[in-house]
C-alpha cells in the first residue's frame, strides 16, 4: 500500500545530497572542494564510517579539510547549516584523518589517483595529505 502511494520512488540521503550547500556555505574555492572530495572519497571505500550519516561525513570531511588548508576549523554558520557541533563531528574527522594518511600505503589506490592529477588540483600529492613523518 505505500510503495504504491509513493509510485515507488525511494531516496536515501548520500553525501551528494549535502556537499554542494555545505560547501558553499563553508566558502569553498575549487581547490578545497577537491580536497574534501577526496577525503569524502576515502570515507566512502572505507566499511567501518558506514555507521556515520552522510551528513555527519561530508560535515567532518569539511571541519578536516579545513584545518588542513589552514583556515577555521567549524563556523557557527557551518554548525547551523549542517546541524552538527565540532565536538560531535571531530571523531568521524579523526577517522577521516587516518583515512588521508593511510591512502599512500593503502592497497586500494583507485582514490588517491583519481586525486592526484592536475584537474583535481593534485590534492591527494599535498604535503598536507602526508602522514606527518612522510610530508614531502
């Protein structure tokens, strides 16, 4: 009876259906976009961050490649628009981080290429995206 009703047209949110407006409300550049692509990327091929909402993804995907790139980490207009303070996201952008930093190891590699050419601004080769004793 309610499949029908609904002319069976099911939806879950994926992370697709949060990053555009998250990303513009962060202030994004191309650059960044790419870099919390990647991260998002990473997450996505890793079982264990299933247990996370997409929201909760893409939100520590850009609190993470925020610090990274240097600028502030979660704004009140970030923590408004995605619904999540920086303490409940900064586990899920810890994983994340490991995630970043095992991808030069990692035997799943498809990623980090995708990443790394030029039109995707090269964001998996940034000393940032390094493990810390292997920054180039």
């Amino acid at each position: 009876v309610v499949l029908p009703a609904l002319d069976y047209e099911l939806v879950v949110p994926t992370q697709a259906h949060f990053s555009d407006r998250l990303e513009r409300v962060n202030g994004c550049d191309s650059k960044h976009r790419c870099l919390a692509h990647y991260i998002m990327e990473l997450a996505l091929v890793d079982y264990a961050t299933i247990r996370h909402a997409p929201s909760v993804l893409v939100s520590a995907a850009l609190l993470l490649s925020n610090e990274l790139l240097g600028h502030r980490p979660w704004s009140p207009a970030m923590a408004h628009h995605s619904r999540h303070a920086e303490e409940e996201l900064r586990p899920c952008a810890a994983e994340m981080r490991a995630l970043l930093f095992a991808a030069p190891t990692s035997h799943l590699q498809a990623v980090r290429r995708k990443y790394s050419v030029d039109s995707r601004h090269a964001v998996a080769n940034l000393d940032c995206c390094q493990p810390p004793d292997v920054a180039m």
